[in-house]
C-alpha cells in the first residue's frame, strides 16, 4: 500500500509563494511520517529547527540530517517545567490528559517557550511554523508573541482538535482568533481524521499564510 504523507505533507507547498529560509518544526512524530525530510527535499537551501519531548522519537530522529537542532524539549506558553501524558503512542503524548489517547503514565519535561526556541534558532527569517504538538499550539502562540508579531513566519501548518478536548484546552475558535489577531488568514482545512466508532471528527490540519501588511 502506498504511503499517503508525502503528499499530505506536501499540501502546505501550494501555499508557500518563496522558498523558506527556516522550518520551525514542533513535535517531530515518528514515521510514517516524514515532515522536515519530505520539505527539505522541496526546498533544499530550508534549515530545520526541531523541537520534541518524548526521548523514543528523539532517539528514533537524532541522526536523521537535515536538523540544525532537536531539542529534547515541548514547546509552550512559558519557560517551565511540567508533567507530559504519555500516549498511545510516543507522538501521542502531551501536556494534556487527552481521553481515549494518554495512558495515565507520565515524565517530566522542560518546556520553552515559542520565543525562547526563536532565540536559540537564531531568529531566522521567512519561516514555516509546523507544529504538531497534540493540543498545545495556542498556548506556544501566546509564547511567541515577539516572533509572532515581527512577520517573519510567513506560513503555518498545525492540528485543531474538537472532539476528545479536555477542559481549558483550545479549540478551533480559539487558535483562529489568535492568528486573525497576529495578522494571519486560514488557507485550508485538511486532513480531517475521524473516530472509528461515532465518525465524528477527531482533528485536522490547518494551512495559515501571513496577510501582506
């Protein structure tokens, strides 16, 4: 059977109108999927800037080239320590307890903020934010407010979750008035995947573009 990520992940390119000078990658995930090799391989001058807490997906990405950086680190609203929920799976874990997907097992982790991961990187212009961080993502935009609002991330690709959300996590609404109000539009909703039981969407992939100012 064929693999279809290459090609999901490929989405975010029809959006991308120059060729990004940084990848900000947020939760790195385990194969099949490929995100900073299959972009790398479209856009081969991109540097890729990795962030991810769980040690079984550092240890199954450390050697892989084309990272400047992966950081054993999750990405937050602040600079802290915390507990990650462990998963179903290593990239299923989270700073939430998400019904149906954590296992009741933890480990503590350091978290950085958005910010603070943009220091550590250099401040890279033209930048593609990928983040896939399991439920975290509006609280890692709130700690970017500085890289944010300079308009050097031009592109975002991240995961919206609706059903299975814990209280207090962030949905939809939420991470959209947060981008309008830094000055993004939502390009595309795709990916959609869906609980086997009830049909029901579980989460999906939004594609976000920075508005010319």
């Amino acid at each position: 059977m064929k693999n279809p990520w290459p090609e999901i992940e490929r989405t975010i390119c029809r959006y991308v109108d120059v060729s990004p000078a940084a990848m900000y990658q947020l939760g790195v995930g385990l194969p099949p999927k490929h995100e900073a090799a299959t972009l790398s391989g479209v856009y081969p001058e991109m540097r890729v800037f990795a962030a991810d807490p769980h040690p079984e997906v550092l240890l199954a990405r450390c050697r892989e080239p084309h990272y400047e950086f992966l950081l054993p680190v999750a990405v937050g609203r602040e600079r802290c320590v915390t507990t990650l929920q462990e998963g179903d799976r290593p990239d299923n874990s989270s700073l939430w307890f998400v019904p149906g997907v954590s296992t009741g097992q933890t480990r503590k982790v350091i978290v950085l903020s958005l910010d603070d991961f943009d220091e550590l990187a250099g401040e890279q212009p033209d930048i593609l934010l990928w983040m896939d961080i399991e439920g975290s993502e509006l609280a890692a935009l709130q700690g970017g407010r500085r890289l944010m609002r300079s308009g050097r991330v031009k592109w975002i690709n991240l995961e919206v979750r609706e059903a299975g959300r814990v209280a207090g996590e962030a949905g939809e609404a939420e991470i959209a008035e947060a981008l309008e109000e830094y000055g993004y539009r939502r390009a595309l909703a795709y990916n959609s995947q869906f609980d086997d039981a009830s049909r029901t969407a579980k989460h999906r992939d939004e594609i976000w573009v920075r508005e010319q100012r």
